[in-house]
C-alpha cells in the first residue's frame, strides 16, 4: 500500500485552522479611548462592557500605548494628591492606576491628573473581573 505524504498535511493543515479560529487575544483588555473617553472591556477577545471614563485634563498626560496592569489594591491613597482614595486601584505604569472615583459627575471627560477614572461599581466589577481572570491588559490610544 502507498503512502500519501500530503495526507497528514492535510489533517494538520484542518487542526491548525481549528486552533486559529479562536480569538487571539485571551484575557481581560481594558481599551481606553482617549477621543471618546470611553472604556470597552473584552473578556476572552469578546466584548463584555464599554463604559465612560475620565482620563488627563488639560496640563496633565494619560500615556498612549499597551501595558500590563501590574499592583491592585481594593483601596488606595494618593500619595501625590493628598491621599485622595483611589478605590479598587488597577497599576498598570509606575503611578498611573484605572481606579474608582466618586466625582462621577466628570465621567466621560476629561478630568484626571493622568489615571483612568471610572465609577466606583465599574471599577469594582473591573478590579473583581481582572482578579478572578490572573490580571489584565490595558490599551489607551487618543
């Protein structure tokens, strides 16, 4: 009997095409944009929340680009501005955290010395989510 070398290309070829068609981004990914001040939250490469937020007024900077969140803290004091509460704190770049804010008046523009504000349910629900699932990406873009 002959052997067809291309037969388990083919089987191969099929699996890799399975394995692909899952979404590529895993996890949970707060995408920050900065224009609309808004916060889409994917969970998985799927949609789960979009949600206003408040990011830098003027004279101050919200970094564009792609971090890792890194220290969470369910609450949190400022030690730059006078330990102001930062509830369910989310680090992702040396001082700059997604956080809770109670000034939720100011949600969907901008307001921030630079973090990323967001109302105190949604930062729980975010900070619980990003806990339960080993931690989050964070995409901010203008």
């Amino acid at each position: 009997m002959a052997m067809r070398p291309w037969a388990g290309t083919a089987l191969l070829g099929g699996l890799l095409a399975c394995i692909l068609s899952v979404p590529a981004s895993a996890g949970v990914v707060a995408q920050i944009d900065q224009a609309r001040q808004r916060m889409r939250v994917m969970v998985d490469g799927y949609p789960a929340y979009d949600w206003p937020v408040s990011t830098a007024r003027r004279g101050f900077v919200t970094p564009n680009g792609r971090f890792r969140v890194g220290l969470m803290a369910p609450m949190w004091r400022s030690h730059k501005y006078h330990g102001s509460p930062m509830p369910h704190a989310m680090f992702f770049r040396g001082g700059y955290a997604i956080h809770g804010t109670y000034a939720t008046g100011s949600l969907g523009r901008r307001a921030s010395h630079g973090c990323i504000r967001l109302s105190p349910g949604h930062a729980a629900a975010l900070f619980s989510l990003a806990r339960s699932r080993g931690g989050a990406a964070v995409v901010i873009r203008n």
